[in-house]
C-alpha cells in the first residue's frame, strides 16, 4: 500500500480541485499502446496552452487540469531555500503553489511535520520521480517521519509521486502529486507527470528571470531524433530499436544533448529540446 507523503505549503492556492468522476486515461483504452498515444497527445496539449502563459498561477491551474487527467486531484509546489526548510521560504516569497485540503495543511503545521517529512531528506538526493510508498519503505525513513504518511493518509492523500527539481545554485524545489485511493503509479503516467513538472520548474524560474534567455543550441538530425523519443517516455533499449542503432549509440547523442543545453538528466534535456523548439511532440 503506498503511504502518501505532502510538503504541504500554504501559499498560493490553485482552484480547489475535485476528484475525477470519469475513468483515467490509461482505463479509457483499452491497450497499452493506445494509452501511450493518449499520454503523449495530452502532453502535448499542456505544452500548447503554456504557450504565452505569463501568470505562475496561471500554469498552476493548467498543470493542476492536466494532472487531474491522471487521476491527480492534488498537487503541490514548494520552492525551498538552500538548506532546504520549508518555513523559511514561507516567510521569504510566495512561490510555493498547492492545492491540498485545508484541514491538512492545518495538521501538517500544527504538528511540525514540516521539519521531519522525508520527501525533503531523500529530495536532496534524488533526481528521479519517486513514488510516495518507495519513500515510506526506504530503509532512512524512520517511524516517526512515516507518520507524516500515515496521517495524509486520513486526510484523503493516500497515493502519490513526488518530483525533486534541482537548480544549478543548488536549489531545491519538490512537484508532488496526490491520489485520494491506493493504487501504484503506472511508469508511463510517472513519466509525463515527471515531465510536466519540469516543464513548470522551468518555466516559472523563467517568470522570475525573464532577461536569462538562453539561445537554442544546434542539435544533429539524430541528437534531435534520440531527445524527441526521450521526450515521448521511450527508453535508450527502445530508441535503438526505432532507430536501428545501437544502445551505446543512443546514449552518445543523448549525452551531446545533454551538454549542449547544460541539463542535468535526459528529461531535463527533453523539457529544453521543446521549450527551444527543436523537438515538437
């Protein structure tokens, strides 16, 4: 069962946010390689709106709509400083967006669940999406951090993924997505979550700089062809099969890309690739 985890900020506040009556997509086809083409096509949307959005608040509400197409009713966004405690940037700027029941955040604060909840210590050391109960089962978790968990878990926030977003100053920001049910993340929906929240990390920290624009770097028609099939969720084993390349190959090109736009992890690298528009979904 996984056990949810909610660096619950109270800031900004995106709309309040229903539970889905209608089925996820993944159950609205009936096989797997439909549902990719639904993920992929979805994402591209939450792309095109973004397109011209100039609010934070604005791309809350789009990403908190495009979350909801995964059965993500609640998400959260929380910016924190360089030795990562929460209430200090509570107090420093209003950056941090979520939508979480009231009730919880009242409890999360009350009981100083700010300064033991797990998902900060493992998010400083994890890039990738982690899902919630991977969180509560790792061996560093500690029974007391747990509760942090368990207690969501009364409040509706049972399932979940959380995505740590890491800044060249070496700035920490934590994307969390929340399900009111137990039920384990599929890895494609993981990944274009995953995606989705660097695409707003990336775009907000444009909001706040928006004289640091970079100049798109130039890509090889393959280094373009291995970033837009990460972009699409595909492994390095499944970009050689499509190219007819080998893996090897594959995670050459990808690399060049990664160092060409100066990005941390071939999703990095992806997320740049569209925002540059090299790539199109």
């Amino acid at each position: 069962m996984e056990r949810p985890l909610m660096t619950a900020v109270p800031l900004v506040r995106g709309p309040a946010a229903r539970v889905s009556d209608q089925f996820s997509l993944v159950a609205s086809t009936g096989f797997p390689n439909a549902a990719s083409e639904v993920f992929a096509v979805e994402f591209g949307r939450f792309l095109d709106r973004t397109d011209g959005v100039s609010q934070p608040e604005q791309l809350f509400d789009l990403l908190s709509a495009f979350a909801l197409k995964f059965d993500c009713p609640w998400i959260a966004y929380i910016p924190l400083t360089l030795d990562h405690k929460v209430l200090e940037q509570v107090r420093r700027g209003p950056a941090a967006m979520l939508n979480y029941p009231d009730e919880w955040q009242k409890r999360y604060f009350a009981m100083g669940y700010d300064r033991i909840d797990p998902i900060i210590k493992i998010g400083r050391k994890r890039t990738g999406a982690l899902r919630w109960s991977d969180v509560y089962n790792d061996a560093s978790t500690t029974e007391i951090e747990r509760r942090v968990f368990d207690e969501a878990a009364e409040f509706g926030l049972r399932s979940g993924i959380c995505v740590p977003l890491h800044g060249p100053d070496g700035s920490l920001a934590i994307m969390s997505f929340g399900r009111p049910w137990d039920r384990e993340f599929q890895n494609r929906t993981t990944t274009y979550l995953h995606l989705a929240a660097l695409h707003f990390h990336l775009k907000v920290a444009n909001f706040a700089n928006p004289t640091g624009i970079e100049k798109a770097p130039n890509l090889s028609p393959r280094e373009k062809e291995c970033i837009l099939w990460v972009a699409r969720g595909k492994s390095s084993w499944d970009i050689g099969m499509i190219l007819g390349i080998s893996v090897n190959t594959v995670d050459f090109h990808i690399k060049n890309v990664m160092r060409k736009l100066d990005a941390a992890s071939r999703t990095v690298a992806a997320i740049k690739a569209v925002n540059f528009g090299i790539i199109e979904l």
